[in-house]
C-alpha cells in the first residue's frame, strides 16, 4: 500500500511524541513491503529526505507570525503545499496527525475518493478545543468527516465521545523493544528519571520536584535525573532551588534507553495525558513507572507490579508513590514484569494494527 503520513513537523532526531510515533509507523510499513511517505513542513526550503526508508516531504512553511498574532490555530499555512504534495503522488490513503493536515487530506479525500484518517494527538477539553480560532472547526471537521478516527488510549476516546460526539478507534503509540530494553546495571543510588520537557508547563516537573523534596528526606542519597530544558534555560535553576539531588541530561535518542536503563524508577507528572509513551519505555527497560491515576497514564500502569498511581496534585501523595516505587524496583522480579507489561505496546504491533486499518479502508474504497 501506499500511504501518506501528514503532520506539521517532522524532526526524527527530536523522538518526541506525534513525530517518533509516525516515524516508527513508517519504518515498520516499510519492513512490511508498504511504500509510506511523510508530508511535513519547515522553515527553510521545500526538499526531499530519505529516512530509514521511507521519503520526507518537507514543504517550505510560509511566515504564520500574524496569524498566530491574530489568535488563529498553530500551522495553518502549510497546508495549500501539504495539499499540493498530496495532489501530486499516487497515494492510497491519507492519514493526519493533526486538525490543519486533516483539513489537506479531506480536501484530496473528496477530490479522488480516497480514504482519509485523522489520529487525535491529545485528550480533548474544553478550554483546549475553545482556545485558538478555528481549532473547534478543524477538529469537529477532522472527526466527522474522516473515514476513520483513532485515540492514542481508551481514555482519550472517552473524553473524544464526550466532548465531539464520536466513537475512535484506539490503537496504542508503539515501544521499539529493541531500542528500550533491560540491560547493564541500575545505578548505585536511588534514582528516579523524568524525560518529559522539564520547562513545558503542562508535564508539571516542579510537581515532581517537589515531591522529590519529600524523598529525599527518606532516602537523603536518591536524586532525581530531569530532562535538560530547552525553551527556558531559567527552568533548570529553579527546579534546583526547590530540592537538592536534582540533575539534568540531554534527552537524546540514544542516551534516553540507557538511563532508563540505569534507572530505578521513571515518573511522568503529566495531567490528561493521552498515552504517556515514555513510561511504557521505561517498562521496556525493566524500570518500574510513577504517574497520574488518569488519563492513558493509567493504562499502562495498571497493576501495582509495575508502579504507582497517584491523584491530582498531592506532591505528598506523589512522594509516596515514588518512594513504594524505589522499593519495588529492589525486587529482583520487576524488571521481568515490567518488560512483559511493555511488550502489550509493542511498535510491531501498532504497526499492524494501523496496517490492518488502512487495507479495510483501502479495500472498502476500492469496491
């Protein structure tokens, strides 16, 4: 099949959310004998890439600073040249990661009789779908007109049913278990990682830090590893005014498995998380995780053999749950729990998953 990937950017060395997933997809696409291709946008000139297998389509985005001045969505004028690339190849299928993609891929949908998915990146709300000028319309767009819709996780489908009033498919993002698995020795004392951005407001680090405050005053020696800022060098300093024991590595493709690895415990303090992809590779490691009772948080940590789960905001409830979680990682059979956990998100399976879905839709548009 040939099958096109939309998305706004498309940085592969970044491993960030919607892009690592996509670029994961494509990759196992192309180890099935698929031909995907990915349609992105930058600020430099239009240009072809070739990764891992699969082209990358990096169409030249014009200036949106009035635009987003104006309090429109994010990456709207990229869209006419997403359009035109899809116009332009042999694609079967379209499938966007985000509302302004979306809007391309129906257009082209509607013109060729093609079928068009939309993956909803996020957990819906109110204030988020209200809060830039024209997000509801895309979105509502995105969902009733697509030929499918998927959810990253059963919760972020419920909060899809609730506030846009359809039922999405849920296929989980997938873990390279090769990439992320156990290996080497954990470190000497106790350590708890975080690989969220640490001055991205909405993963709440200064929560953890806060809890890790509380830790310390059990464990005097554990210290708490944070993702180096990149937006805010600030950041860093004031999350080492609020604990001791706090430090700071460069969260890059190669260096995360290994300090998952290394390890004891891996936490992720986001709220209204969708999926949480980075403790599910810390399972893979055999790293025992920590994060919120809601949200797709939950569903991977969904049984106390692998972590803990705490509510709301309570940095003391948060302390809690990291500190049953350094114990347990002490247990010579979590990390073998742990890595079974992970191998239910594995990318082979997500792969298939998604591929399953686009031969039914490619099949059903045929006939």
């Amino acid at each position: 099949m040939r099958i096109a990937l939309l998305n706004p950017t498309f940085w592969p060395e970044v491993q960030r959310g919607s892009e690592r997933m996509i670029g994961d997809l494509a990759a196992g696409m192309v180890e099935l004998g698929h031909k995907p291709r990915v349609i992105a946008s930058h600020p430099g000139r239009s240009t072809t890439l070739d990764e891992r297998g699969y082209p990358v389509v990096l169409n030249r985005r014009p200036p949106d600073g009035l635009l987003l001045r104006r309090a429109f969505q994010p990456y709207l004028s990229h869209v006419p040249l997403s359009l035109l690339s899809l116009t332009r190849g042999d694609d079967q299928l379209a499938h966007a990661f985000y509302p302004t993609d979306a809007a391309a891929a129906l257009r082209w949908a509607r013109r060729t009789g093609r079928p068009a998915v939309f993956s909803y990146m996020g957990v819906p709300q109110r204030e988020t779908l209200a809060a830039r000028r024209l997000s509801l319309r895309l979105v509502r767009d995105a969902v009733t007109a697509s030929d499918a819709v998927l959810a990253l996780s059963e919760a972020a489908a419920q909060a899809m049913r609730r506030w846009l009033g359809v039922s999405p498919r849920v296929i989980y993002p997938g873990v390279d278990l090769e990439r992320f698995s156990p290996g080497g020795e954990r470190d000497p004392v106790p350590t708890i990682v975080c690989a969220a951005a640490s001055d991205d407001p909405r993963k709440r680090v200064d929560l953890l830090a806060r809890a890790f405050r509380r830790v310390r005053r059990e464990r005097p020696d554990a210290r708490l590893l944070l993702d180096r800022p990149r937006r805010d060098a600030a950041a860093a300093e004031r999350l080492r005014e609020i604990s001791d024991g706090i430090e700071f590595f460069d969260a890059s493709p190669d260096e995360v498995p290994r300090v998952f690895g290394r390890a004891w415990v891996s936490a992720l303090t986001s709220y209204k998380e969708a999926f949480g992809l980075v403790l599910a590779e810390a399972l893979a490691c055999g790293t025992p995780a920590v994060g919120t009772d809601e949200g797709g948080i939950s569903e991977i940590v969904d049984r106390p053999e692998v972590g803990r789960l705490f509510a709301g905001d309570d940095e003391a409830a948060l302390a809690t749950a990291l500190l049953e979680a350094l114990e347990l990682a002490s247990d010579p059979a979590t990390a073998e729990r742990c890595r079974r956990r992970a191998e239910r998100f594995a990318t082979d399976r997500c792969t298939a998953d998604h591929v399953a879905l686009y031969a039914e839709l490619v099949g059903r548009s045929r006939r």
